[in-house]
C-alpha cells in the first residue's frame, strides 16, 4: 500500500491529520489550476473550497477515489469550472500583473506581455480537451500518464490531443510572430 492509499484510507476514518495532509498537499495545485482556466483569483480560491468541500461529501457517503487522488480532485475542479462556465459566459483574461524591474526594457516587457495574450487568445481556439492537455502537461508538469488518468483516456489519445492542440497553437502563433518581429 502506497503513501497515497494510506492517507486516503486515514481520510476516509476522518482523521483530521490525513485530511489537513491532503489539503496541504493538492490545494495549491487545484489553486494553479483553476487559476490557469478561470483567470481570476477569487474564482480559483471558490473552486478549491468547493472542491474540497465535495470531496468530504463524497467521502462521509463512502465514495472516493481507490487511487489517484490528485487526478480525482483535479477532475472536481475542473467540473466545478465547467459548471461555472455553463453559468455564465468566460471572463475575458486579464493581463498578469508583473513588478516591473526598473532595469528591465519597457518595450521588451511590452512585447512579453503582448505575446503572451497572444497565447492566451490562442489558447482558446483550442477544444476543452486539448486546452487540459496542454495545462496540465505543460502549466502542472503532469506527465501522460497521470494526464490520461484525470481525462479517463489512453496515453495514446492524450498524445493525440497533445499533438493537436500543439499543431493549432503553432499554426496560430508563429506566422503572428514572424510577422511581428520584421
């Protein structure tokens, strides 16, 4: 039995450790997460409490996950978002706010940030699918296996969608590029 088995069999008994270790554990990541989909900060910190709160629910009815808790919890976010954006139309993304170093270059601090709305515009031209792949691939660090496990798919299928998503984005982003640099 695993790390992960044994905390999730103490959560399941309601020790109060077992679940402050779960929290400490997947909330920043859910947070990151969320943030990465809803844009908004206090959204993210209203879908990691939801999250977490339907977690317990679903424990104190006996259910849960067996195994991947982290993909589980994930898979809460993300229906919590996608309930929320049935709700209501998605907010446009702002611009992240950076401090500005008083050495860096304007124009190149300019041109970051204009590239990197560029992503974000591009980004969602992509399917839902292919826009988790690429969050949690390449935003978490998640590898394909765990990717495949929080999408219910085969690695196959997520390195299909991967594919994909990175051909659109390519196709999407570098003829803006090279024009933008001539």
């Amino acid at each position: 039995m695993n790390s992960e088995s044994r905390l999730l069999e103490s959560a399941r008994c309601f020790d109060q450790a077992a679940l402050g270790e779960i929290y400490d554990n997947y909330s920043p990541g859910v947070f990151r997460y969320a943030v990465r989909l809803l844009g908004d900060a206090d959204l993210a910190e209203e879908c990691v409490a939801e999250t977490f709160s339907r977690f317990l629910k679903v424990l104190h009815n006996g259910g849960g996950p067996q195994d991947y808790l982290k993909a589980y919890l994930y898979q809460m976010a993300h229906h919590w978002i996608t309930d929320f954006y049935r709700r209501q139309p998605p907010p446009a993304l702002p611009l992240d706010d950076e401090m500005v170093n008083e050495l860096d270059d304007p124009a190149q601090v300019a041109v970051e940030n204009i590239d990197r709305e560029k992503v974000r515009a591009a980004l969602v031209l992509l399917t839902p699918e292919q826009r988790q792949v690429v969050v949690l691939k390449f935003l978490e660090g998640w590898d394909n296996e765990a990717v495949a496990a929080r999408l219910e798919k085969p690695v196959g299928s997520i390195k299909a969608l991967q594919h994909r998503a990175l051909d659109t984005l390519r196709r999407t982003l570098l003829p803006v590029r090279e024009k933008s640099y001539e």
